[in-house]
C-alpha cells in the first residue's frame, strides 16, 4: 500500500472508531501484548523512569513507536487504548490536530523538510506510545502519547485514571484559510468563549483582567515539569456578574471536556472543592481576532493557558496542568506512603 493509501486509511479507521468505556488496563496489556519484542523495548519504561516527564509539542525526535511501525492490529489496538482514555472533545481535537499535519505539508510546500529519520517533518502519522511501567489495576503506570502540537500524559492507579494532565493541544493553523480543511477551527470554543468573556467587561474590570497590552509568545508554563513561577493574575471570579460567571463555567467546560468522563468528574469536583471563587481570568494582548492574545484561568488547583500569537495570531497553543498533581505525583506520593515503599 502506498504513502498516500495508508494515509487515507488510517485517517478513515480513527474516524469511525465508536466510543468505548474505560477499561484501560486491559486495553494497554492488549496493545503491548500485540507489538513485537522490538517494538515493546522501543515503547516501555519504568515508571520512575526521567522520559516520563519530558513533555514537548514542537517538532523534535521523540522515544517510542509511531503509527508507522504498527500492522492494522496494532494501530487498532493503539487508537483504542487511546480512545479510552481522552472524552469525545479529547478524541476529536486530537484527530483533528494531527490531519492538521497534511495542511502543513501543503502550506509550507517543503517536501525536503524531514527529521533526522528521513521522514517528513509535517507527517500525520509521527505519533509516539510510551507505555510506564507494568499495566496493572494494583500497581500504578502511566502512559503518554504525543506528537507535533498533542502532548497527553496518563497515570493510572487502582485501576482508573488517577492524572490527565499535562495536557497539551495546538493547531497551526488555528483557522485553516486553504486546502480542503478550509474554515477547520480546531480550537474554536477556546477562542469564541474567551473573546466572548473579555469583551463583556466593563472599564473598571477590565483594568483587573488586562495584564498587559502585549500577549507572551507562548503558554507561560511551557514543559516546565512543576509550574512553580506563575502567579494568580487578572480579576476573581467574586468580582463578575452572573452572566461572566456562567461564560467562565462554560469556558471551563470545554477544557475539561476534554477528559475521560470519570476523570473529568473528579477534576470538577476538585476544582469546585478549592473553590470557584478562587479562580482568576486574566487577558494579555488585543481583543479581537487577528492580533496576539492569551489568556490564563486559574486557582490554586487548576492552571489553564491560552496563547494565540505566531503566524499572525493564527496559531493556537492551549494546555491544562493540574498544580497539585501534574503527571500524577501527589496521588503516586500518598500510594507510596500507603504501601510504605
């Protein structure tokens, strides 16, 4: 089967691929028990191991295998480990993101752009599996999948997700202006209730929510392993009316929609614990489309960044990082206390 097939098939079978439950132990045994030896050296790590903290989401070589190493029983395989471990809003901007790769390659018109492997450097089958530690529903793992602009890091305990964050999402571009994916706005709700949310407020909030007139060139949390420089900024959720308050709830929920169901209803009910009026808005750069903006929602819980400023504004980046508990190490800490490890 041809580059061009193969493409065509695999963006066609992670399209019809239906729902599922979580069953996510038996999911990742499934697709560790289906690769070859190679392939599970090339995807395994302990659990302590240091690879399982190093997030990125541009372009670089990356440890473990892509869709390009695997048959059709282990990209089945594959696609259902991770389909059963994101929401239906985490599944679909995560295929969208990666047909965005396509885009690029048009757009940029540089088929001589590869990796040091040989292969394209825009290429929507260069996803990688890490598998961390042993699958199992009595001791914790993790997993990571991630590749340009996707990086979704997992940590299971006691059978069920214990962590989902770091979790990162772009898309360049944020609006799709040529090709056939034209007018394709991965990341709409992000924009669309964020805009909505600023220009709703009067003079005197607006000089709270405006931190500076300039957006930063990125997410500010970047792949920092532990966000620790990153102060509260902008107005409190006390100091909205109740319109602002439910556009704040609904921005909220589009990130945390993102999740696996049962992991979303108790990152919601931890964050709803720490108290919703704790959470800040805070806004850098213009108000209206088509120049730089950012974003940031957070309280002592929850970090959410939004940051739309390369390729004339047209370039999204958006991440949640949970401040207690990013790549599961608080909920792994108390496991091992409890079992005196």
């Amino acid at each position: 089967m041809n580059r061009k097939k193969t493409l065509i098939y695999f963006l066609f079978f992670v399209t019809i691929v239906p729902a599922i439950g979580q069953n996510l132990t038996k999911k990742a045994n499934i697709f560790l028990n289906s690769l070859s030896k190679e392939l599970q050296a090339k995807a395994r790590f302990s659990l302590e191991n240091e690879e399982r903290f190093n997030m990125n989401y541009v372009p670089i070589p990356r440890k473990g295998p892509t869709f390009h190493d695997f048959n059709a029983v282990q990209k089945a395989a594959a696609i259902d480990l991770l389909r059963s471990s994101l929401g239906n809003e985490g599944y679909r901007k995560t295929q969208e993101i990666m047909a965005l790769e396509k885009v690029l390659r048009i757009i940029e018109n540089d088929d001589n752009d590869t990796m040091p492997d040989g292969r394209p450097r825009r290429d929507p089958l260069n996803y990688h599996f890490c598998i961390f530690g042993n699958p199992s529903p009595d001791t914790p793992w993790g997993w990571r999948f991630e590749g340009h602009h996707i990086s979704l890091n997992f940590t299971s305990t006691e059978g069920k997700i214990s962590a989902s964050t770091p979790t990162f999402f772009g898309t360049n571009p944020g609006i799709v202006t040529t090709t056939d994916q034209i007018g394709k706005e991965v990341l709409k709700e992000e924009a669309r209730l964020g805009f909505q949310l600023i220009n709703s407020m009067d003079a005197k909030q607006l000089k709270i929510a405006l931190f500076s007139e300039e957006a930063p060139s990125d997410v500010q949390s970047r792949n920092q392993r532990k966000v620790t420089n990153l102060q509260p900024l902008g107005i409190s959720y006390t100091a909205l009316n109740e319109h602002q308050k439910q556009l704040l709830h609904q921005l909220l929920d589009v990130y945390l929609a993102t999740f696996e169901p049962d992991f979303e209803t108790r990152f919601r009910a931890k964050i709803k614990k720490e108290g919703f009026e704790k959470l800040a808005f805070a806004w850098a750069g213009s108000m209206e489309a088509g120049a730089g903006h950012y974003y940031r929602i957070q309280n002592p819980v929850v970090l959410i960044e939004y940051d739309n400023t390369q390729n004339n504004a047209n370039h999204a980046h958006a991440v949640v990082r949970d401040l207690t508990n990013d790549y599961g190490e608080d909920v792994l800490k108390k496991h091992y206390e409890l079992h005196h490890h």
